[in-house]
C-alpha cells in the first residue's frame, strides 16, 4: 500500500512540504483525500462508497489547475475503474492512463527544467530533492497498477505500465548520476524492451553477432598473421561461423585467436553473450 502521507500533493513549488486546502463541491459525498482512503482500501469499500470518491475526484481534478494533482486524480480514477468487475482494458481505462502518465511525464519536464535553470547550489539541492520525492512517488503508483493488471489478467496493460515503470527509474538514475544503472536500463530497453520483445531480442543478437564478424573481418585484412590465416579451405563465412561460436561460448578450436585484441574482442563478444542468455531467460520467465 502507499504512503498516506505521498498521496496528499501540494503545488510543484513545494511539493511533500504541505497539504493543499480542499473545496469542498457542494455537490460532492466525499472529499478529495476521503475519497483516496476509500479506493486504497482503508475504509470499508461498497459500491456507493466507491461511486461517491469517484464524484469527489471528478470534482478535484475538475477543479485543480496543478498538474501533480491532475495526474493523481487520474490515477484514482483509474483504480476506481479497476476495482470494477472488467476483464479487458476498456478505452476509458486506457485514456485515464495515458492522461496521468502524460500528466507526470509534463511535471518530470517541468522539474528538469527549473533544475536546469536553478541559480544555486542550495536551489537545485531543493529541487533534486523534490524531484527524488516525485520518482518514488510515481514508483510507487506504477508499481500498483502493475499488480492490478496482472492479477486481472490484463497482459498487454501490464507490460506496458512495467515499461513506463522502468523507463522513470532510467530517467531517475540518470538524473542521480547512477551511470551504471542508467546503462543497464538503456541496455535492457533496446535489447529486449525490458523483457517483452522476443523479436528485439533477435534483432540485437543478430547485429552483435554479425557487428563482431565485420571486426574479424577488418583484424584479418590488417593482421599479416592471424587466427583465419590458420585455416586451410577459409572462406569469408567462417568470420560469421566464429562469433556465433565465440558469441555463443561454444568454443570449438578449429579457429583460436592469436593476437592480444582478438583474444580481447573474443572475450568481450562472449560476455556479451553471456548477457543475452539472462535476457532471453527473462524472456521466457515473463511468458510463463
């Protein structure tokens, strides 16, 4: 469950820091934050119960102007549709998730920005803190909704809720100075779309695979003696049939490296491949 406390979002300019005041709609059952403590489930949850914090967030995202807020609400509104008895993505679903990912997505943008525009070293410390505060908020959102659509069954909404989900921690590590972190999300995004693409997968194999054949290829023109030089019957497949070996750590012997930068490449292809495995075992584990 979230925070109570990371529910109640004031405006941009001091974010976490207070609670914003509610208006109450004349014709709202609920308040806004009553509203969010029955659809996270800690009042007793009927179904009038349900309608009436739907009508109070309606009313609030109908009223604020602060696009946090906006993206919350959206959120709710979501979980309210959620909690229905749905067993596909219906349109309306869709739109509320795309209005609040574009929602945090505009108000990322507009932290990025006043950080980058910040005139201090004490300004832009107040602002990566609240830009750290709205990761773990929008975390902590996603990663809900990702539970909710796998436990309906909803298979296409969840991988793609887990990909927005790790493209803001790429953003968040990168924005953190986390280089490794950052490399390895990019990694994993364009290998494999984090774990969902088998054609991805495939494609990127076959570009290292055949981007290392190229290098063989170059060392061989250049190297007066090396590893293909060695081969008796060679033809230009065998740069292509040795990195599917080294790639895949088949190993053979008929063809070994000699030279210090073929034995490096060769290593570097084969921890390469390394790699791939554990994506395409994540591939398979997320099909099963």
């Amino acid at each position: 469950m979230l925070n109570t406390k990371t529910q109640k979002l004031p405006a941009q300019s001091a974010v976490f820091q207070t609670v914003p005041t509610e208006r109450s709609h004349p014709n709202a059952v609920l308040r806004f934050h009553e509203a969010l403590n029955v659809i996270e489930g800690r009042d007793n949850v009927h179904t009038k119960h349900l309608h009436a914090a739907r009508h109070a967030v309606e009313h609030h995202l109908a009223e604020t102007t602060d696009a946090e807020e906006k993206a919350t609400s959206h959120y709710y509104l979501l979980r309210i549709l959620l909690a229905e008895r749905i067993f596909r993505e219906n349109p309306r679903a869709a739109k509320l998730y795309h209005q609040m990912h574009a929602a945090f997505r505009t108000v990322e943008k507009s932290y990025l920005q006043e950080y980058r525009d910040a005139n201090n070293k004490l300004e832009r410390e107040v602002i990566k803190k609240q830009l750290g505060a709205f990761y773990q908020l929008v975390d902590g959102y996603l990663r809900s909704l990702e539970v909710i659509y796998e436990e309906k069954g909803l298979h296409g909404a969840h991988e793609r809720v887990h990909e927005d989900k790790m493209r803001f921690r790429r953003r968040s590590a990168k924005f953190d100075g986390r280089h490794l972190r950052h490399a390895g999300h990019l990694f994993l995004e364009h290998t494999s779309r984090y774990g969902h693409s088998f054609s991805r997968w495939g494609v990127t194999v076959a570009i290292f695979i055949l981007l290392f054949a190229g290098i063989f290829a170059v060392l061989d023109y250049l190297n007066p003696v090396g590893m293909f030089d060695m081969i008796a019957t060679f033809n230009p497949f065998d740069y292509v049939y040795f990195s599917i070996v080294s790639f895949t750590t088949v190993g053979y012997g008929d063809i070994v490296p000699i030279t210090n930068l073929e034995k490096l490449l060769s290593g570097v292809e084969a921890l390469l491949g390394y790699l791939m495995l554990g994506v395409f075992i994540t591939l398979i584990q997320k099909r099963l």
